[in-house]
C-alpha cells in the first residue's frame, strides 16, 4: 500500500531541495573538517574589541580554525597579530589569555628565544650553536597573520587571498552596523563563554531566524505580541550577511522600566538593532546596551559561544550600573533568553546525533520576521564556500 509522503523528520521531505536540510551537515566529520578550512579559517572573523586591547602592549590569545592566535596592540597604535607558536620547535610563545608585554618582548620558555611587538625574532639563546646553518635571529619571526578592523570590531583572516575586511562587509552591511556601532565610542565591561554540545550553525541559526522568538517569554511578550513588530523584515546582504529592521520592544509589557534614558547615540527609547554577520557574529543592540555573541566551533559537535557586553566609554558608575542592568535582563550567564536558547540547540543535536532528527525543514515563506529566507541565505552562502549541497552533504 503506497501511503503518501509524510513529514516525519526520518525521510527527505517533499520540498525543493533549498527548503529543507540534511542533518549530516551537523553530526560529519568531514564536513565540519572541510567548514573549518573553506570558512571558519578562510573567511574573516571577529576576534575581540578594540577595548580590549586599550594600551600599547596589551595582548590577547584568540582562537580560529583550531589555530591559537595572539593580537597585540603595538608602540604606534597599530594591531597586530600572530601565531602563538615558537619559530624555532613550536611551542606557545604567550600562555596567559590576556595581558601585557613586558617591554614589548615575547620570550618562549622552552629555549628562552624571544621575540618583539612587530614578531621578530630579537633573541636566539646560545647562538653560537647555530653558526654552521642559515639559523640567525635576523631572519627569524613569528608567523604574522592579517587583522583588520571597523568600528572599533576586530576581525582576523587567515586565507592570505580574502578581500579586504571592508569589501567582505560590503557597503549595506555597514550601512546597517553604523548605529550605534560606528556613532558610539563603546568599550567591553563583560566577557563570558558557554560551552554547548552542539554544532556551531546550529547557534547561528538562533541568531538569524524570527520564528524561534516564539521560544522566548520576553521576545513573545515584548516584540512578537505588538503588531507593528510583524512588520520587522529580514534584509539580506552579500557574502550572507543580514540584518533585521529597527524595531521597537515594549519592555513595560513584561514590568520591566523603558529604555529612554542614556540610550546609545544614534538608538531610539527601547530600539532594537540586530545584524548578523557571516558565518558567527551577532551584533545585538537593545537601546541601552549591546551584547556581540562570537562562536569557537571545537568540533562537530561541541562549540564554545562567547558573549561580549558593551556600553559607553566614559560612562559613570550609575549609568553602567544601568546598562549592566538591562544587559542582565536578557543576556549574560543569568538572562532569560540564553538558557533557553541552550536547551533548544543542545536537543536538537542530541537527536541529530542518535538518529531520531535526519531532516530539517527550512521552508517558512511569509512577510514579518518569521521567514526562513534568512536561514536560506546563510546556507546558500556556507553551500557556495564548501561546494557541498546543504540538503544532500554525503
């Protein structure tokens, strides 16, 4: 008896072939191998903010494409930035997260080589041992790496032949991140990570997809519940980028205070700013304050999220109490939102990885915030990078 082709998650739906996803993507080795060369290590990606990196010396240890990277502000202001591996036997140079240089030299405790600002090799200890061989601290450094940045948002690049950080963006993107990122000077007052046992995209799609704000009792209560939200429209950009329409959220719905006081210049009372960048940023502004979520994807299926909070430089104590106030309400280790954010994509990998979740559907059509054509156009851009079909991967 020929029964008709249902929708069970277990066999390929009957949808066009851009409308739905074979979950290997998420659990294949290979797959996640062949990502992490074509666009975790060959696209650019955001690493930290400038503030980070406040004064002449200061360091900081990144990670991207399983490779450990140092950047570092240097004498002239500059950013630079290397591999964290010892020209001469490979060990880490710098073994602290972050810090500051002392006197702007880097020494590797194996064999006390040690090494400038700017990566040169300034010291090879015992160098008479190296008289025979072209070994000679002059042609010597660290292996440096491309950093960029824009709106005080520092990017990292390994593939030598990528277009320049601002050409990557394109001008609409960076059109659409200018408020309040390009009108405010803004420094990092949190940091946190969160290890999820899942697969990096499948945070990403959290971050650029509406319909999943249906999870959240803020984002129903203060955004999904008021109509004029359903307006609130997708925009997507080259290279897969997006952003979301400036929006409105009615945080008194929910008996939490306005967002009118010390909004960040450019922001409107409770505005809200969202754009994504591909493949793993999330620029999120809500009036007040900003949250940057980042991933370092370890393995196909373990991902480390780090979430940034910002608010003004410069403010008073008062005021970032504020700020760190209404970051809290949403965000951080005790928001509301990421938790539950968690739970959804950490179930979801456990079913793809036994065998219960063989299909994902992505085939919302509609005007408003819940289409899938922005999860869409992630995929066709991780598709053009990879060579691989999102919904036939093996």
């Amino acid at each position: 008896m020929n029964l008709p082709l249902r929708l069970d998650g277990h066999n390929q739906p009957d949808l066009p072939p851009q409308y739905y996803l074979d979950n290997r993507i998420y659990t294949d080795q290979h797959v996640f191998e062949l990502e992490n060369e074509k666009i975790l290590a060959g696209t650019w990606r955001f690493m930290c903010h400038a503030s980070e990196l406040k004064e002449t010396f200061d360091y900081r240890l990144v990670q991207l494409g399983g490779h450990e990277l140092i950047l570092l502000r240097d004498e002239d202001g500059a950013l630079q930035g290397f591999y964290n591996s010892c020209a001469h036997r490979g060990a880490r140079i710098l073994r602290q997260p972050a810090g500051k240089l002392d006197e702007g030299r880097m020494t590797c405790f194996y064999h006390l080589w040690s090494y400038d600002y700017r990566g040169r090799c300034t010291t090879v200890s015992q160098p008479a041992g190296y008289q025979h061989s072209t070994v000679k601290k002059e042609n010597t450094s660290l292996k440096s790496v491309r950093v960029e940045s824009i709106f005080d948002l520092v990017f990292v690049c390994l593939n030598d032949d990528a277009e320049p950080l601002e050409d990557f963006l394109g001008e609409s993107t960076i059109e659409a991140m200018r408020v309040p990122f390009g009108t405010a000077e803004l420094e990092v007052f949190h940091i946190h990570q969160t290890e999820i046992e899942c697969n990096w995209k499948l945070f990403v799609e959290t971050n650029c997809e509406g319909y999943h704000e249906l999870l959240h009792l803020l984002n129903r209560t203060t955004a999904v519940a008021q109509q004029a939200y359903r307006s609130r429209q997708w925009r997507m950009h080259r290279n897969g980028h997006l952003s979301f329409d400036v929006a409105k959220i009615e945080y008194e719905d929910l008996n939490y205070a306005k967002r009118g006081a010390n909004v960040l210049p450019g922001m409107e009372t409770n505005g809200h700013v969202v754009v994504n960048l591909f493949p793993d940023m999330m620029l999120n502004c809500r009036s007040t304050v900003v949250r940057l979520d980042s991933l370092i994807p370890v393995s196909s299926d373990k991902t480390i999220l780090e979430c940034r909070g910002l608010g003004l430089a410069g403010d008073s104590d008062a005021v970032r109490a504020m700020r760190i106030n209404h970051h809290n309400q949403v965000w951080g280790p005790t928001g509301v939102n990421l938790a539950e954010d968690l739970w959804a994509v950490q179930s979801q990998m456990q079913n793809m990885l036994n065998g219960n979740s063989r299909y994902s559907v992505i085939a919302r059509e509609e005007e408003g915030p819940m289409s899938d054509a922005s999860l869409r156009n992630f995929y066709s851009e991780w598709s053009r990078l990879t060579g691989i079909q999102a919904h036939q991967p093996v």
